[in-house]
C-alpha cells in the first residue's frame, strides 16, 4: 500500500531523529518536531489530525512513547500499557476516519523481515 506523505514529525527522544531524517529524506520533508513527552505528545495527535485532514503523516518515537500515542488513540488508559507491545522499528499505522481514529497496523514488523 503506498501513502503520499505529507510530513515527518519527530517525538523529542534520544536516537529517534536520526530515524526521522532518514525516512523524511525518502519524502523529501523535513523533520518537524513534536511536542512530548507523555500527555503532551498525545495532545499533539489531536492537533495534527485536524491540521493534516486527508493528509499522511509519520511520527517517529520510542517505542515506550509510541504505546502511550497508541492508548490515546485508541481511548485507552495509561492502566493499559502493558497490553500494548511496540518491538524497536514497529510501525502503526490509523486511519481518522469521521474524527475517530481507527486502527489499521499496531507493532507490524513485517519490513523486517529478512534485515535481522
């Protein structure tokens, strides 16, 4: 399946711009940064889902502050961390579809397959 990406946002984590510069050089973005950790990062996904309707966009994280986006997203509570599993290089991938954001991929790894 093939997105047209329209930016390439970078939580404020060690190592995970790197990644982001990599995979907005693809594009031919920049990085922009996204507000975080914890309950502001997850604020920042409501912003973005209104600033980029229709539009795709990539965050870049660690995986820990991946699970928190993905509990917001999913209207699940931090009491649910544990239940969520995010391997390093794991992709998500939602869909806002009507406002509410649905779940296509969580922790696909399937890029992977073969590198290690």
């Amino acid at each position: 399946m093939e997105y047209k990406v329209s930016a390439v946002y970078v939580c404020p984590l060690p190592a995970a711009d790197e990644t982001a510069q990599i995979i907005a050089g693809r594009f031919g973005l920049q990085v922009q940064p996204l507000p975080g950790p914890g309950e502001a990062a997850a604020a920042a996904l409501d912003d973005l889902a209104v600033k980029h309707k229709k539009e795709t966009v990539i965050i870049v994280s660690q995986p820990a502050l991946s699970v928190i986006m993905v509990l917001h997203l999913l209207h699940l509570d931090i009491k649910h961390y544990r239940q969520i599993a995010q391997d390093p290089g794991a992709v998500n991938l939602f869909e806002v579809r009507f406002g509410v954001p649905s779940a296509l991929y969580i922790n696909d790894t399937c890029h992977l397959h073969g590198l290690i």
